[in-house]
C-alpha cells in the first residue's frame, strides 16, 4: 500500500544518521496491492540518497495487536517503528481487555501521516440521492435497511453506529469478515448501505455501481471533491481514520524528533501529497504531542459510543 511505502522512505531520513543499521517498520496488517510498484520506486530512491536500508514487515494478525505487540516489545534505539491507526491505538485498548502491552505507556507517538476520512454509500437501487433523502427514507421504514462492515469493532462499524445515533435512525448491522466482502454484499444488494474507505470504493464509484452520499471527515476529500461531507447536512458529524508512525516508549526525545521532522518533510513534498489524495487519504502530519492528544481524544469519543451500544470485539 502506497502509504506504508511511502512511510518506509520517509523513516530512512530520520534514521540514517543514528546507526546505520536498517530500520524495520512494522505494519500489524497484511500487504497492500495496486500501489506497491511505483511506491517501491519511491522508496528505493529516498533510500539510495540517504544510504539507509529500509525493511517493511508485515504482522497481520488480531485486529493489529501482533505487529504492536512486536514494536512494544522492541528495543527502544529508533531503529524499530509502527504503522499504527486509529484501530490499533484508540479502539483496540477499548475493545480488548487484555493486551499483551498496554496502548497508553508503550509507545512514544511520532506523527500523523494521513487522514482517512470513509465515503458513506448505498446500493444504486437505494431511492436516495444524498444523506438528507437516506434519513428521511430510513425514519420512514425503521428496521427495513441493513448496512455491512467488516466485523465488530472495526471503523466502518463504528461510523455507521455513530450515524444512527446522529440521525436517530434504525438501519440493522451485518458484519462480515472483512472490507472486502462487505462491499461485494453491499454490490450485489443483500444490504443498502456501508462506510468505507475512499480507496476500496472509489472505483464502483466511477463505474456507477455504488452511489457515494457523503464523506464523514470535517472537509470534502480531493479524491471525490463533488461529494460532501455528512456534516454538511448532520452538523458535528465527524468520523475520520487515520495513519501515523509511532516508535517504542522511551525512545530517546532526539530520535522521535527527528522522525517527526522527516515525516513532516516528506509529507510535504507535493507528490507525496497527491499520491496520498490520489488513495482518498489526506495528507495531514502533527507534532508528537498533538498526536497523542489525538489518539487520547479518539480514545475518549469511542469508548463512549462503544459503551452506549454494547459493541463487542468477537
């Protein structure tokens, strides 16, 4: 996936001048596809100019806790860092009670990379044309709508509970194993509506086989400019993924500021930018405190909603 990829060069310029050693990062999920060509091509030349040998692992595993756990139990020398996100650093503490690691103490955030507002869409045979027709439509038949999701827990869930709480509405909860099979049952019409992320959809999009409603960031996103936002007629509606970089706790203050700086200079470079808006992300970094206010506050947000609905890992 080009935004691991792109992390892998960007993780060169922070470390070269610490050992010389290759740094590892750790993605806790399975790898990517479409963009891993020409983000390889991007990678290998930030490594050639710095020198610095970069080794991407991927951990799939237990919604991400695998790869977290490894970069927890990591030595803390800058030469071992996480791709982590909104799942594996605010849901997962909430959701799973026994961690090998506990998420708050052991690990030292670095930076936001990107943000990964979801698109919230509906079957072509869905009579709603924007968020305010689908409300309208679901109040007038509480029950009768189903909306898919990758399983309990997991972002397009919780949009999708965070919207039937804004909008006071009734839509039933079909959880699959995985993105993937939520949107070929959402394709084939077993269920009207889902949350999902800019990338996996933005091509049933185009082809007209999926009609996108709304984005659920705070700003439309430059992949879908002509989408609004669900804000934009549900005010305060925010539900917004995201990636970042986070190292293990007690790594050296230096070292995480010299990670943070690198990201935010390679984030900054404008084909980075476009290549991230090209995947529905949006290129968006932090300081290591605003980071982990944001994982604090997203941790805060969800463990209410997860409260209110009972919502259990399976």
């Amino acid at each position: 996936m080009l935004l691991t990829l792109v992390l892998a060069g960007l993780s060169c310029a922070a470390s070269a001048q610490q050992s010389g050693k290759p740094l590892t990062l750790v993605v806790p999920f399975a790898p990517g596809g479409g963009s891993d060509t020409s983000a390889r091509l991007l990678s290998q030349a930030l490594a050639s100019r710095l020198g610095q040998t970069v080794v991407i692992e991927n951990k799939p595993g237990a919604a991400g806790v695998i790869g977290a756990d490894q970069v927890a139990r990591a030595p803390a020398d800058g030469n071992t860092i996480l791709l982590g996100n909104i799942g594996t650093q605010s849901i997962n503490p909430i959701l799973y009670k026994k961690l090998p690691y506990d998420a708050k103490t052991a690990f030292a955030p670095v930076s936001l990379v990107a943000e990964l507002p979801q698109v919230l869409l509906v079957h072509p045979g869905v009579q709603a044309k924007d968020v305010a027709g689908l409300i309208t439509l679901l109040k007038a038949q509480p029950g009768k709508f189903s909306y898919s999701t990758s399983g309990p827990g997991g972002s397009m869930h919780l949009a999708g509970e965070m919207f039937k709480s804004a909008t006071q509405t009734d839509i039933q909860h079909v959880a699959y194993r995985g993105g993937g099979p939520a949107i070929v049952d959402l394709l084939s019409g077993h269920v009207q509506i889902t949350f999902a992320t800019v990338l996996e959809s933005l091509g049933h999009i185009k082809a007209g086989k999926l009609r996108a409603l709304a984005v659920t960031g705070d700003k439309r996103v430059p992949a879908l400019p002509d989408v609004p936002t669900v804000a934009e007629t549900v005010p305060g509606f925010k539900s917004i993924s995201w990636v970042g970089v986070l190292a293990p706790a007690k790594t050296p203050q230096a070292t995480i500021d010299r990670l943070a700086a690198a990201i935010r200079d390679t984030v900054a470079q404008p084909d980075i930018a476009q290549r991230l808006n090209e995947q529905g992300a949006v290129a968006r970094t932090s300081t290591p405190r605003q980071f982990a206010a944001l994982i604090e506050s997203d941790y805060t947000t969800y463990a209410q909603l997860i409260a209110e609905k009972g919502i259990k890992a399976e």
